[in-house]
C-alpha cells in the first residue's frame, strides 16, 4: 500500500465529525458528475477575539473513501478558521496530513471543497434565516464552475 492509500485507511478508521450539527449556522451540499457521489457539510460559528469562527464542521457522505478521509481532515482543520479564512482553502490544504491527492482522486477532495463552499455562501452572519439554507436551483447554476470539473450544489 502506498503512504497515501495507508493515510487513507488510518483516518477512515477514526473519521472525525460526522453527522449533522443539529443547530448549525450553515450547511452545503454537492453532488459530483463524475462519479454520483454526494457530500453535505455543517458549519457551526462562533465569536472569538471579536471574530466569528468556525466552532465546529461536521459532514456526511454518500461517497468514496477518500472523500470521507479528506471531510474528516478538513472538518477538522477548519475548527478556528474565519468564514473567510476558510473560502480560500484550497482542496490540497483541505487534505491536511493525508498530503496531497493523486490526480484520479482529486475530484473527491473537491467534493470536500465544494461542500464547503456552498455552505459559506449559505452562511447568513446575523444567524440562520429562514430560506437561507438552501440556495434557488437557479442561483447554484450560475456559479461559476471550479477547473475543469463542475460539482454540482443540490438542493
Ligand atoms: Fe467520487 Fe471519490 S470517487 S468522490
């Protein structure tokens, strides 16, 4: 097994935050083309230094074991992070300690990355309003596509 597939394994064997954080400020959901997979992700904030950060991530995932492994990295890296702070993570950064992802799989850490993104657009800083959860079917289209690859956000 190479470094990576053993990473891989170590953190499916321990994942980290899953399930849904039931009084969450943010949630995203993505579906990928490529392969049908699906991953939904919980965002629960909190004021620090006069900041509002990411208290808590949790996600799950109706996907391939790396996305489960690179969710359970992420959820955990983002912990502190500003909304912010978090936009800019790059799929590679999300990947922590697993290091990063071998081409074929990079569409999985980008189901991490898109996950998290819609639930930052979701994210209504005066607190959760009504409506704001979901984004229109509409307004997720006109997203601009990520690289080649375009992830879906469901509904
Ligand atoms: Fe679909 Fe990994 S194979 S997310």
């Amino acid at each position: 097994m190479s470094s990576f597939e053993t990473k891989i394994q170590e953190a499916l064997a321990n994942p980290k935050n899953q399930g849904e954080i039931e009084d969450a400020d943010a949630m995203g959901t993505v579906g990928s083309p490529e392969c049908g997979d699906m991953l939904r992700m919980w965002l629960k904030f909190t004021e620090k230094d006069g900041k509002r950060v990411i208290d808590r991530a949790s996600f799950q995932a109706f996907g391939c074991q790396t996305a489960i492994a690179v969710a359970s990295m992420a959820t955990e890296l983002l912990r502190g992070k500003t909304a912010e702070e978090a936009k800019h993570l790059t799929v590679q950064e999300l990947t922590g300690e697993l290091g990063p992802l071998p081409p074929m799989k990079i569409h999985c850490g980008q189901l991490v990355e898109g996950a998290l993104r819609n639930a930052l657009d979701n994210d209504a800083p005066a607190g959760p309003a009504p409506g704001n959860m979901a984004p229109t079917l509409a307004a997720s289209l006109h997203r601009p596509a990520a690289g080649k690859l375009r992830i879906v956000p469901i509904e």
